[in-house]
C-alpha cells in the first residue's frame, strides 16, 4: 500500500521577523517530492506530523479545523498547514 502524498502550506506568520528562507504566506510543497525546498527547520518540525498522518494516525486539528504546526524560529513563526492528499489514479 502506498502511502498517500502530504501538501504543506504556508498560511500565516505570527513572528515579528520574515522566513530567513524566504518562505511566503501561500507556498506550498509536497512533502513527498519538495521537501528540500522547505526551510530545513520546518521540515523537521513537520516529521513527526506527516509520519502520523502517512500512516493512518490522528491529530488535533486546529481551531480552523484542519492540521496545523508552527516552525520553530522563534522570530518568524510561520504557521504551515498539513493536507493529506487523494491518490492519484492508475
């Protein structure tokens, strides 16, 4: 079974400061196939989140109602949010 593909996007920014990285509110990158575009600290923040996900787990979900993480850059704080995408067909 393979496992299904993860979007990460960028929605907000509570830090004071820009993404070191450059990182906007609206990129987005498969976690899959673009994760060595993501800032190297919210890669790793995101893991543990993806793993869950990619495996069948669950998460809170935020007051939004979707899945959310913040990076760790504690100027920045971009809010990234976690879509587990449909499988693409055959």
């Amino acid at each position: 079974m393979k496992k299904p593909s993860v979007r990460i996007t960028l929605v907000d920014r509570l830090g004071p400061c820009r993404c070191h990285r450059g990182h906007q509110i609206g990129d987005s990158f498969d976690f899959e196939t673009q994760r060595g575009e993501l800032c190297p600290m919210a890669a790793h923040a995101a893991f543990p989140f993806v793993d869950i996900l990619r495996y069948g787990g669950t998460l809170p979900k935020s007051r939004h109602g979707d899945y959310r993480f913040c990076c760790p850059d504690a100027d920045v704080v971009n809010v990234f949010r976690l879509e587990i995408l449909p499988p693409e067909e055959p």
